[in-house]
C-alpha cells in the first residue's frame, strides 16, 4: 500500500467509523494505528514507543513522554468519546514523538503546530484543538 492509499484508508475509517463510541482500546488497537499513521503521516520513522499504558487518565486523554535513547512511553486513555477522538489523540502523542526522536524536545509551540496543515489536510482530521500555543 502507498503512503496515498493509507492516507485513504484513514479518512474512509473516520467517515465511516469515527463516531463508533462502544470500542475498547487496546495494545493492538494502539498499535495498528501507531504503524498505519507513522506510515502515512511520519514516512515511518518512528520507533514504536518502549512503555505502553492504558488506564483511566484524569485531565487528559493521552501523555507522550521522552525515555533514555530517544525512544518515548505512551500513555493513552481507557475511554474516549469515538474512534475519531481516538485516532486524533493518538497521532497528537506521535507528534510529540516525532519532536523527541527527530528534535530532541516536546512542546505546544511552533514546532508542535507545523504538523497542523499536513493532518489537517491529508487525513481531514482535527489537530490541536485543546492545545494553547506556548
């Protein structure tokens, strides 16, 4: 598949399955998306996280944090409003990622919200939305 028909196949899920509220997020679950995403958006640069949590997370719905070598954790919420509010989450943390396996620091500043015309434009996808510009 090319990077044209991952991009594809993401907006074809999130029109048609985006609002599905009963699903259960799991390591494969993270784990499908993490690849299909680093593929499409990150031209697969990004090593898959080391530490991978699922769990009920107050005041958020997901925390990328940096780990020794470059490599980060990833801690993502048990439950979230759909898939699309997932899927928006999970690539949110993959850019912090990104920043730390590429740059070498996390931030909500510019670095952070050059990503927003590239999702935004080829998933069709919210980014940034409950993110203040440090």
């Amino acid at each position: 598949m090319d990077k044209f028909k991952a991009r594809e196949k993401i907006k074809k899920h999130i029109r048609s399955q985006g609002k599905t509220e009963d699903f259960e997020v799991t390591h494969t679950l993270i784990y499908y998306w993490w690849n299909l995403l680093n593929y499409a958006i990150f031209d697969s640069i990004l090593e898959y996280p080391k530490k991978v949590t699922i769990r009920n997370i107050k005041d958020q719905k997901g925390a990328c944090f940096p780990l020794k070598e470059g490599f980060v954790g990833l801690q993502m919420d048990k439950e979230f409003d759909n898939k699309e509010q997932f899927i928006e989450v999970l690539v949110h943390e993959m850019v912090h990622a990104y920043q730390w396996q590429v740059e070498g620091k996390m931030t909500h500043g510019k670095t952070f919200f050059k990503w927003k015309p590239k999702i935004s434009q080829q998933l069709k996808l919210p980014f940034g939305r409950f993110v203040e510009v440090q």
